[in-house]
C-alpha cells in the first residue's frame, strides 16, 4: 500500500523508469530509489539535513517499515536461495552451451582450414 502511494510521484529519471517497470519491487530497489531521489531532490533539504520532500518521505517510510521487523533480510535471504536454485545451475548450463558451440566452431574452422 505504501509502495503504490510512493510509485505515483516519481520524478521522470530514467533508472527510476528502470526500476518501477518491473512486477515486483523489493527492498533492495527501495534503496537504489532513495540514492536517485538524493541527487534530484537535494534542494529540498534544511538545514538539518532533512528532506522535505514527499517523495523522499515517502521511500523512507517504506524503508523503515521492511527494517523494522527485519522483513528485508527474510527477503534478500529468498533472493539468495532462489539465485543458488535456478540462476546459477541455469548460468552454468549456458557456459557450457557456449563452450560447446565454441569448441564446435573451432573444430569446423579446423576442417576448413585442413580441407584448403
């Protein structure tokens, strides 16, 4: 619900763009948000240092709110396993897809090189 607040006043930023244009949004990008929303929103800053814009207001609540019961590691501890599970055999397959096709062009250069 927060997050769908914070989504409707973006500043038009192109890894801002980048980062919303995915289905889901977790803390990991909540964080990238804030360092973009530093740069285009540091003259909204006191002199205190706060921000006193919306939108920074905005992502940091959501920030606190996965900190605050540590929801954000249950989270990136689930972005591990499911990269251990299926990005990095998947990985792995490609390499050796690659290696193979690789070994197979060498091995064709080969014969057209003997064959001259």
């Amino acid at each position: 619900m927060k997050i769908n607040r914070a989504i409707q006043d973006m500043p038009q930023h192109p890894q801002v763009t980048k980062l919303l244009s995915g289905t889901f949004i977790n803390y990991f990008h909540c964080q990238k948000i804030i360092e973009i929303l530093k740069e285009t929103e540091k003259d909204s800053k006191n002199f205190l240092g706060w921000y006193g814009s919306q939108r920074m207001k905005d992502w940091q609540e959501v920030i606190k709110l996965y900190e605050r019961e540590n929801i954000y590691l249950a989270e990136a501890g689930h972005l591990l396993t499911r990269n251990i599970q299926y990005e990095i055999p998947y990985m792995r397959k490609m390499i050796t897809d690659s290696n193979k096709k690789q070994t197979v062009s060498m091995y064709n250069v080969c014969i057209v090189y003997d064959g001259v």
